[in-house]
C-alpha cells in the first residue's frame, strides 16, 4: 500500500537499472543460480509479488499445447477489496526464453513438469516459501555487492517504475501493476535522480 505526506505519495523504494542488471548477471553466470535468476528475471519482468511467484504452477504458464503462454491470469493474488482489477500478466519477450529454457532445465534435474506441479521448488523439493525467496534475495543481493539492502518486493516497485519510466504512460503502469484505482500507481512517475541528471545535461550554467 501507497504511503503519503500531505496526500503525495511517498516515492517507493527501487532498485538502480545498475543494480537490476548486477542481479541478473550474478544469478545468471552461475548454474545452481537458474531457479534464483528466473524468481528475479520473473519479478522484474512483471512486477509480481512474491506469494504470486511462490504459487504459480508449470501449468499455470503452459497453454494446451505444452506451450509458454504470452500472458496468464492470476489465481492467486493480493486482494484489496471484493472486487479486485483484472490480474493479467504478460510475460516480456526475454522472460518468454527463459521460461523456454527453465522448464528444459527443471526436467534435465528431473523436476516435474506436470501442470499441477510447482513452477518454482525449494532445496527439499517442495514449493518455495516466500520466507526462502526473501532469503535468496538477501543472498544474491550480498554476493552482486550492492550496498543496499532491498526487501523482495522493492523488486515490484522496482518493475512498476521501469514501466512508466520507459512509457510516461500511468495508465498502462496502473494495469501492470494491476491496481485497481490510478492513485496507487502515482508513487512511480516521481523523477529518479538519473531522471534529474538526465534533465540537466543541456543546462547553461
């Protein structure tokens, strides 16, 4: 839920397009590292929260076919009021590959792939925790050397302000972000200080 001062949003807090790229590569580069990398890449690409991610099953991503579908609706998800906005997801065409891949490494480990199957397992082989995603965050937070320390759903934050960075268009951030009213999603159109720097490169002074 949105914080405000004097009725203005509190800007959230958001990882750097820097730190979003450290993440990715440090989960990236290693192999035991995939099922952390696609949780994040998963996070980022959507702006899912983490009981989101924790409950999604293979079949929740396949169509008929066998195939990843482009978007999904959620099942599970936050609920804040008796009638909820729409929960549509739409995977981006990068995250799309690498559920490709994913579900190729998770039957090479001999992981099911069964619909009713988690898309995402634990250590011990049963579906991950939210408890055990936030601990992998912290984890590979330390190990990419960021000096920050960002809570799991900072990566939501994160998502939804990328969006509206890359659009300027809050309403099409308020329907991936999934909120039901446009003064929830006002938090991510406050400027970033890159937005300032930006600003100010043509600046005589």
């Amino acid at each position: 839920m949105a914080r405000y001062v004097d009725s203005i949003p509190v800007p959230p807090r958001v990882l750097t397009p820097q730190e979003q790229d450290r993440l990715l590569k440090v989960t990236g580069e290693r192999a035991g590292g995939f099922r952390d990398h696609m949780i994040i890449s998963m996070a980022l690409g959507t702006g899912m929260r983490e009981h989101e991610i924790a409950a999604l099953n293979v079949g929740d991503i396949l169509d008929q076919a066998s195939r990843v579908r482009r978007h999904i609706r959620l099942k599970v998800f936050k609920r804040s009021s008796a009638k909820p906005a729409e929960q549509d997801v739409v995977f981006p065409p990068t995250l799309h590959a690498k559920l490709k891949k994913y579900l190729q490494w998770k039957q090479r480990r001999g992981e099911s792939v069964d619909a009713a199957a988690p898309l995402f397992m634990s250590r011990k082989h049963n579906r991950i925790s939210t408890r055990a995603m936030r601990a992998m965050f912290h984890k590979w937070q330390r190990r990419a050397g960021l000096e920050t320390r960002y809570t799991f759903h900072c990566i939501r934050h994160s998502s939804c302000t990328n969006i509206q960075r890359q659009s300027g268009d809050i309403r099409l951030t308020q329907k991936f972000a999934r909120h039901k009213s446009s003064k929830s999603t006002e938090r991510y159109t406050h400027p970033s200080v890159e937005d300032l720097l930006a600003a100010t490169k043509g600046i005589r002074c």
